[in-house]
C-alpha cells in the first residue's frame, strides 16, 4: 500500500505520533511537577522564620526542659532549633524572631558555666531588639537569697533591649511539676497545639540499701557515710561516670534530693556519698537524715537516675584530667577514676581537700592502690587543720601553677566536683592566676572546664 501521495493518512499517522508522546510525557511532567512543589516548599520552610529554644543548664534540667519544649513545636509543625545559650551571638539575636530562653540559676544568682560567656559577652552591652518575641522559663531553688537571679537578670536585659515577651516569666522553684505545666501550657496555646508529648520525668523505681558505712568516725566535721543500692527488680541500669541520681525520701518525696554516683556499673551497685546535714535546732535533713540514721538495711528506697551530661567524661575521655574537690565531692571524682582505671587510662591527677587525714581520708586504700598501679599519676591530698596554718584545695592548686599550665597545654580537661561556697570559687581564682581569664572560659566553652558543685 502506498501513502505517499494520501495527506489523510499522513495526518492519521501524525496524530498517533503525538498522542504517543504525550502519553510518554506525561508521567514526566507529573513528576516534574511534584518535585518543584516539593523543592518550593523546602525552600518556603528554610525560608520561614524559625524558633530558637536556648538552654543555660548546670546539672540538665533546662537542656532536659528545652528538648521537650522542641518535641512540642516538632509536633505543630513548627520549624526550631535548639541551641546553647552560649553558641547565641548578638547576630542570632538581631535575626531571630522569636527566642524561648529556658535557663537555670548557678548558686547565688550567677549564670550556669555553660552561659557565663554568653552573660558576660552580651548582657552587659546595648543590643537593640525590637524585632525579637521571647519567652524565659528560669529554674532556680527559693533556699538561696537570689532564687532565679540569672532567669530574671536575662529577662530584665531582654526587656531593656526593646524585646516583646510573649508571656510573662515562668519561675520554677526545684523542679515544680505545677509551674513546668504553666509553661507548657503557654506553649500550646503559642504552638495551637493540645496533645503534646508528655513531659513528665522518668518514674522513680524501687531499690534496696544494701550497704552503709560511715567513713570518717572521730571527724571534726559531720558524719558522712558510703551508701551502696540495687533496684528490686532487673537488671542494673547503665549510666556514665558523672552521673546523678535522684532519691525521694518518704517524708518529703516531691522534692527529690540529687547525689553524685561514686561508682560505676561493673561494680554492680549505685554508690553514693551521703554527709548528714544537721539543722540549727538539731534536726536532720529530710534526705541525708533517713538515708544515713532512719532507713534500715534493706529499705525500700526511690531512686532514678539522671543523665548529667555537663559533668561525664565524654570527648574528655581520651585527655588528661584533673580532678578537684573536697568533703563529699569525692564521690563524683570518684566515678571518673573508677571509669578511668578500668580503661587503662592513668594521666590522672587528683587534688582533693578534707579536714584532717586521721579522720577524713575518703577512700584511701582505693587511691593509693590507683597510685601504685600507675592509674592516678600526680595525687595530692590537702587537710586543712593538719598544720597550724589553715590550707585549702586552692591554696595547693595555686603552688603548683606551673603544673596546671603544663597539663593543659597537653590537652587536659578540669573537673570539679565538692562545694560551691569557698572551694569553688577559690579554685576558678587559682585557676584564672594560672592560666588567665580568657583561657579559661575558653576551657569552659570548648567543654574542657566542667563542674558538679553545690
């Protein structure tokens, strides 16, 4: 059959010719087609203003608080980012639209460490904000005079820079479920959700006292006693050196008390070291009390454990240390030497300070044996009243400047671990002679400078 000269039947073969290409097309451009809206979307998204969510924590709290706060915009389908108050620059701040600060209180008023860069690199300049709709969650314990000095410290900047707060202050006095609940509150209504995760903390499980013995009989200074526990049911759980637990005592059991671990899991128990506190009128602390006089042997005991990811070894694990503290500070130096030793890792120097060593020698036969065994290369122990002069862990740690300086130029990390009142704040001044302010939150930025204090 010949077509040549029939343009009926050369259109009849055109048409087919097209509509077999459009039919090939067409998937194409259906997907072309979802691919560009997904790409417009993607970018509407990145371009979209974003929440930050700031953390300023000590102990975990408010990084705990902060990463269920962006579970909750997770879930509204809110674009955030969460980040360390010390990481924010005073850019982040003039781009930023909306900020929900969510920041503890160190001691007496004072940023945690992790934000102290951050207080004394922007709270004391002018850093105009107008465009800025923030929120502050401030954690604090109403038992010190400035409870949630630091929390309303940075809301008072916040305010002086022409921010706008989107709801007033939430103040949270020792973990308090009803003032977490406000906050969470607020948020919904801010995020237009009503089912958000559930933000209550890990319930406390049942363990038994197995162990007590207290260590410095005949001491100057209160009883403290070495605590060992197991749960009464399964196995051990795991944690890290630097770890901490918190223990609900009977009589008062919405106010768990936080202990450093003084062991780690391949000794089979959770091990604590507890000091008796004694009131004026001669009453005993509602946790150190029961735990150290009341409880029996084989007491029920609630307990859970909380992650302290300030204090663990961490990418420290590799340095150096050196390890500082006094009286029950040792049980969280303890756990880091414990962890060090079983990995065979003995560039570890320890400076610890106690009343007299006749009495106050906290787990002796332990040091020396890491000391002989090459795990705990430099040891020094200092005993205030042993001589007639009164001499501190600072005052031993300034001798040996020169030491301090050689060691971290070999990369190590600094933990502390004992009181807040006197030995740590004259240890951060031994430590700023030796090695100069600059440096020194600079060890603390990058995570070399780290403290368990109280």
């Amino acid at each position: 059959m010949i077509w040549t000269n029939d343009p009926t039947r050369w259109m009849l073969v055109a048409g087919m010719g097209v509509g077999y290409a459009l039919v090939c097309l067409a998937p194409y451009l259906r997907t072309r087609r979802k691919r560009l809206a997904a790409a417009r979307a993607k970018a509407a998204a990145a371009a979209a203003p974003g929440w930050i969510i700031a953390y300023a924590s000590q102990t975990g709290n408010a990084e705990e608080l902060a990463q269920q706060t962006l579970a909750t915009l997770k879930l509204a389908g809110i674009p955030a980012q969460l980040s360390e108050l010390s990481d924010l620059s005073a850019a982040d701040l003039q781009q930023a639209e909306r900020i929900l600060f969510l920041v503890s209180t160190y001691g007496e008023g004072d940023a945690p460490d992790a934000a102290a860069a951050f207080a004394g690199r922007l709270m004391t300049t002018t850093l105009p904000l107008p465009q800025l709709h923030y929120a502050v969650l401030a954690l604090g314990d109403s038992a010190y005079v400035h409870y949630c000095g630091f929390g309303r410290a940075l809301d008072q900047w916040l305010q002086a820079q022409g921010a706008q707060s989107l709801f007033p202050r939430v103040e949270v006095n020792r973990s308090s479920a009803e003032a977490i609940a406000q906050w969470r509150q607020h948020l919904s209504h801010l995020a237009g959700t009503s089912d958000a995760p559930d933000w209550s903390a890990p319930a406390f499980d049942a363990w038994r006292l197995i162990e007590r013995v207290q260590l410095n009989a005949g001491s100057a200074g209160a009883p403290i006693y070495h605590l060992a526990l197991t749960p009464e049911q399964g196995a051990l759980p795991a944690w890290q050196s630097g770890d901490l637990v918190q223990i609900a005592a009977p009589a008062d059991p919405a106010n768990a008390r936080d202990y450093s671990i003084a062991s780690i899991p391949a000794d089979g128990s959770v091990q604590l070291l507890v000091r008796l506190h004694t009131h004026e009128d001669g009453s005993h602390g509602i946790a150190s009390g029961w735990l150290t006089q009341q409880a029996p042997l084989g007491a029920a005991v609630q307990l859970r454990l909380r992650q302290h990811k300030r204090f663990r070894l961490e990418a420290n694990a590799e340095r150096p240390l050196i390890l500082i503290g006094n009286g029950s500070g040792i049980a969280g130096l303890r756990g880091h030497l414990k962890a060090r030793a079983m990995a065979g890792q003995g560039r570890n120097w320890l400076l610890f300070g106690e009343r007299n060593a006749a009495h106050d020698y906290h787990y002796r036969a332990e040091l020396d044996g890491w000391q002989h065994d090459g795990m705990l290369e430099k040891l020094d122990m200092v005993f205030s009243r042993d001589q007639a002069e009164r001499l501190y862990v600072q005052d031993r740690l300034a001798a040996q400047a020169a030491d301090v300086r050689a060691w971290i130029e070999q990369g190590a990390a600094i933990y502390i671990c004992g009181s807040l009142d006197g030995m740590a704040g004259g240890v951060d001044a031994a430590l700023e002679a030796a090695l100069g302010r600059e440096a020194l939150d600079q060890l603390t930025a990058t995570g070399r400078y780290r403290r368990d204090v109280y």
